[in-house]
C-alpha cells in the first residue's frame, strides 16, 4: 500500500481500493487531499490491471466538506478558494469521465464535497447512520464547489433546490429513496462493494462500462449521436459474443 497524506491507495484482483484516510478531521477536502485523492484516481484509471474503484473512508465520517481553513487564515482568501475549487473540479470530470466503474461507500456524515464525491461515483452504498447534507455544518452555509453541477442532475432540479435551501439532513432511508446512495444491507458498507464489485466485473464487465458510458455521455450527447453510439455498442456486444 502506497500512503499519501489523507488519502491511502491499494490495488490487487482487478479492484482498486481508493481510502479518505483523515477521522480527526472528518476526511474534509484540503487543497493537499483533493489532489492526492485526484492523483489516486488517476492512478488507478492508468492501470490496467484495475476494472473497478472503491472510494471508502475511515473514521466516523464519510467526508464533512471542503476544508476552507486554508482561505480563512489568508490575508486574501480568494486564491485559496479558486485553488481548491479547481482541485474539485478536476477531480469530479475526472470521476465523472472515468472509463471505470466507481463504486462509493458512505458511513456517518457526507455533506458538501463529500457529498459530491458519492454523487460523482456511479453507484453508492450506505450504512444505517449515515447522512446526507448540502451545506456542511458549521460552515459558511454556502455550497461547496462541484456540487451544484452533480446535484440536481442526481436528483431533480426541485428536490436539489428544497434539499439544498431547507438545509435539510437526509437520513440514509431517505437518501436510497432519492437515489443518493442504496442502503447496505444489513448495513454492511463493504461487503456490498465486493457484492456490487463482483457482479459488475468478469465476464459482464465491458458491457456495464459501456452502459456507464452511454449514461453519462446522455446529458453532453445530441439524442442522434448517443442512438449511433448505442448502435455501434449493440454491434459490438454481438460481434463480441459470436467470437466467444
């Protein structure tokens, strides 16, 4: 295993394991861990022996938000600040564009970035404490860079407004309800990314890519050009299976 500060990396059986390794601060994203995190995936989308990520965090919290300190303590904060919105910006194109499948688990508080980083991964599985938060608490009350591209096109440009104005707490009922992140069963954060992880990879793995891919490519795709890239990827499967 290859440490970086608040971020830990791991790879064997096809499967990189992608840990926010910061509890005494709740894994909240300074300048320094959103670039080590932003230089993990990186890693793991190069290597070709890695099919599927998994981002987890260790600690009570998933991710509390962004960690404004930085630009709190300057003279001028607006460098600090662009400088981390840029690093989050990267990173969510970066999750959002992955050619892999990325699997997020969530236990206690996801709120701000963190939030954006289950809303950027493709599917997400909570424990029973877990909760969901827009503005981080404690915080300025403003959301934090990243999320107003993710949130309303995970769940809906009203149910993004009255979660993010009412300042509301989801809890983990209702985020599987909302589509944010499927409970575990019996809670079991990990046990249902190798579950999902299992299921998703082997022989059936190519053509969830490639349904990841179309997916995503539909918000940024003219209605023509995804239907000849759905075509292309049905020949594809076909000429696939008649070689097996």
């Amino acid at each position: 295993m290859v440490g970086r500060v608040g971020v830990s990396y791991a790879a064997s059986h096809r499967l990189a394991k992608i840990v926010l390794d910061r509890p005494e601060a709740g894994n909240a994203l300074d300048l320094e861990m959103a670039r080590a995190l932003k230089e993990a995936v990186h890693r793991a989308l190069a290597d070709p022996y890695v099919d599927i990520l998994t981002l987890t965090a260790t600690g009570t919290d998933f991710c509390v938000g962004s960690d404004t300190s930085e630009a709190e303590r300057a003279e001028d904060p607006t460098t600090a600040v662009f400088e981390l919105a840029a690093a989050l910006e990267e990173l969510f194109a970066l999750l959002n564009s992955s050619s892999k499948l990325v699997l997020v688990g969530v236990q206690g508080l996801a709120a701000g970035s963190g939030l954006g980083l289950v809303l950027a991964g493709d599917l997400a599985f909570c424990s029973h404490d877990a909760t969901f938060r827009v503005p981080p608490k404690g915080g300025t009350g403003a959301p934090d860079p990243g999320l107003a591209w993710l949130l309303p096109r995970a769940i809906g440009q009203q149910r993004a407004l009255s979660f993010g104005l009412g300042g509301r707490t989801l809890d983990a009922a209702t985020a599987d309800d909302w589509g944010i992140a499927e409970l575990a069963p019996d809670g079991n954060v990990h046990a249902a990314l190798r579950d999902a992880a299992d299921n998703l990879g082997g022989q059936h793995l190519w053509a969830n890519s490639e349904m990841r891919r179309l997916l995503h490519a539909s918000w940024e795709t003219s209605r023509t050009e995804l239907s000849q890239s759905e075509a292309v990827t049905l020949v594809r499967a076909l000429l696939n299976r008649n070689r097996s």
